[in-house]
C-alpha cells in the first residue's frame, strides 16, 4: 500500500516569512501609480492573496533575489485589486441614486426604483442589516414607494440617477 501522508507537514507562516511578505506587499503597493485609489479595505482583501503567493515562493525558492530590481508592471496589481474591488462592491449592494429591481414580499409592488436611503442597523449581537427606501420619480421629485427593504428584495441594476433622468 501507497500512504497518501505528504513528505512534509503543513505549517504556517512563520515570523521571517510574515515579515518578508509585509515588506514585499508594501513594496508592491507603493509600486502602484499614485491615482490607483484602491480602498484600504480592497488592500486588505488583497493581502492574504499576496502572502499566500509570497509565502508559497518564499518556501519553494522562487523569491530570490534574481528579480529583486524588476518590478511587475502596474496593470498586473490593477487587474488583481480591480477584480477585487468587483467582488466588494458587488457585496455592497445598491448605492443611493442607483436604479434596483423590487422583487420582494410585496407582489404589487414588484418593479423598477431608485435608490433614495440606505439604513444600517445593528442588532445586540453586533450583526448589520441593511434596508433601503426605495422611490419612484415623478414630476421631478423622489415619492417614497417602499421603505424597509431587505438587501435580498433588490437587484441592483447598472444605472445611476443623474439630473437628466427621466
């Protein structure tokens, strides 16, 4: 019989290779053009990535010094935080003066609204929940239509409000 034991245990990172991996991803970071403008919470997604990577180079070789002076081209950090800030913003939900679709518990309801206030909450346990009023938009006014909506009753659509919105 074959054993399926790796060779070698996994172990976690440990304090060199954590501070070598906090030194490069600074590194990369101030790489970065000076208009990037990636959140402090997309760098902090983009972290345990980058260790991930660093510390499996670190540990199979691939880290030395032989590319220590050429730096990646901006467009691979851009493309890699990009992708992330997609993924945060999609959790995010709908922002104010964005277009969503109703679907919720109010059949009569169901259609297109703006987004026209977003209330977080948070209950004893330190759990956020999100409601939306959502509104129609008539005689160039917002009218409430909905209010106390669940983030899960709306799909955001790709169209924000703009002063020329019919």
């Amino acid at each position: 019989m074959t054993s399926i034991e790796p060779a070698h245990r996994a172990a976690p990172a440990n304090e060199s290779e954590r501070e070598q991996m906090e030194a490069a991803f600074r590194a990369a970071l101030e790489r970065l053009p000076q208009n990037t403008g990636f959140p402090h919470a997309v760098r902090e997604l983009a972290r345990p990535l980058f260790e991930v990577g660093w510390i499996s180079g670190v540990r199979t070789g691939h880290t030395g010094p032989a590319l220590a002076d050429v730096p990646l081209p901006p467009h691979t950090f851009n493309s890699a935080l990009s992708k992330l800030c997609a993924v945060m913003d999609a959790e995010a939900g709908p922002s104010v003066g964005q277009l969503v679709s109703y679907h919720g518990s109010q059949e009569r309801a169901h259609g297109r609204y703006w987004v026209t206030r977003i209330e977080r909450e948070l209950d004893r346990r330190g759990r956020e929940s999100v409601y939306y009023r959502l509104s129609d938009y008539r005689d160039g006014v917002f009218v409430t239509a909905l209010s106390g909506v669940h983030a899960w009753s709306v799909t955001a659509l790709p169209q924000h409000w703009q002063r020329d919105t019919p």
